[in-house]
C-alpha cells in the first residue's frame, strides 16, 4: 500500500468496501452494452457501424461504446470529471479493456484522438479526462495516440444541462487542426475517444472537422452511452 492510498483509501463504487473502486463481487455485476448504434440515427447497427444511408461525406465511420452510461460506471465518470478523482482511471481503463478487446476496431491498429478540452477549461480542471483515459486505453493496446492534432479554440458552454439542437449549436465550430498535414499523412484509422455519447454532438463536430481535411476513417470511441 502506497502513502496516498493510505491517506486516500479507496471504497468500492458500488458497495462501499475499502481497497478498490470495483470490488470483485460488483465487477461482476458491470455488464458491457447490449448492443452498438449506429452514430447518425442511433439505431441498432451491426459493430456499430454507420448505417449505409446514414452515411455522410464528412460524418463518422461508425461508434463504439463500451458500457450503459449507469450504475457505477455513470458514478465513475462523474468522480472523475466533476469531483477529480483521477486515481481511479486505472480501473476503469483496466475494466475498459476487457470488455473492448475483441471489437472490430481491433482488425487495424488506430490512432486514439481524445476530445480536446479548452485550454482555459483544462488548467481549471487540471487534466482533461478524455486525454487521461485515452492515453491509458491507448497505452494498454499499444495504439498510437496523437494529443497534439485536434484543438478547441472555442470556449464553449458545458455541454451538460443542454438538450439536443442546444448542444449541436454550442458545440458547432469550437475545434481545429493544429497542422493539417498531420492528417495527410495519416493512415490507419483514427479513433475519437470521449467519456460519454449523450446526442453525440461533440464527437460529429470533431469527426466533421477531421474528414474535412482529409482524414479517411474516423471512427467514435466511448467508455460509455
């Protein structure tokens, strides 16, 4: 046991027994989804791939999400990005990783983009929770994982509170290519990773900005919907 987990002991999200976050009696009650979506209508799609008519020039490739946003893992993602308990990331990586292993993702080797976070939000925060977890999940596949691609330039509402067409519009136009060359010499698929699809606002916006300078695949990551 380390000094900080002895200053900061951990409690199961679930029952409240000391030690971890996911106790081994209540990991066995996290079941992944059910089924994937198709990221444009939202409809049941085969590995979540976009449906032929929904497809959109500069729309996402398809989406895969890991969990029903839920139970301890919906605890997990709000300790970690409201109340920064960034020490449990590991876990829910680690938990994260089971379950995505066997994915159709997996047949090429992608490069994880995390959804950037305004630079004025993140010192504030202190981390961005999709670029710490991406780089994790990222690190446990040995994918490529590129930080320094997509930026937000737009300081935007949260997103939380806000419905549908809210969302859409406070989200429309906040990010940008850092080098656009850097997508030109992009190969492999690329995977943009956030916490949480809600309407999938954030995730389209930032897909339509990738295929707009050239990206060929782009594809939806979340640990949860």
């Amino acid at each position: 046991m380390s000094v900080l987990d002895f200053l900061f002991p951990r409690r199961c999200l679930g029952c409240g027994k000391w030690e971890r976050y996911f106790c081994d009696s209540c990991l066995e009650k996290i079941e992944p989804i059910d089924y994937q979506v198709c990221p444009v209508c939202e409809k049941p799609a085969i590995n979540g791939l976009t449906h032929f008519r929904c497809r959109r020039k500069f729309g996402l490739d398809g989406l895969t999400s890991i969990f029903p946003y839920k139970g301890m893992i919906k605890t997990a993602i709000s300790k970690l990005k409201y109340h920064f308990v960034t020490d449990l990331a590991n876990e829910l990586v680690v938990l994260s990783a089971k379950h995505l292993s066997s994915h159709l993702i997996f047949q090429t080797s992608p490069i994880l983009i995390p959804v950037p976070l305004h630079p004025r939000r993140e010192r504030w925060r202190g981390f961005n929770q999709a670029e710490l977890l991406g780089k994790m999940l990222a690190g446990n596949f040995a994918w490529q994982f590129r930080n320094d691609i997509l930026m937000r330039h737009k300081n935007t509402k949260p997103q939380i509170g806000l419905k549908g067409a809210k969302r859409k519009e406070n989200i429309q136009g906040a990010f940008e290519i850092v080098h656009k060359s850097k997508i030109l010499n992009l190969k492999s698929k690329i995977l943009l990773f956030d916490d949480v699809w809600t309407t999938g606002s954030t995730l389209k916006e930032c897909g339509n900005v990738l295929k707009r300078v050239g990206a060929k695949k782009v594809w939806g990551l979340t640990l949860a919907r």
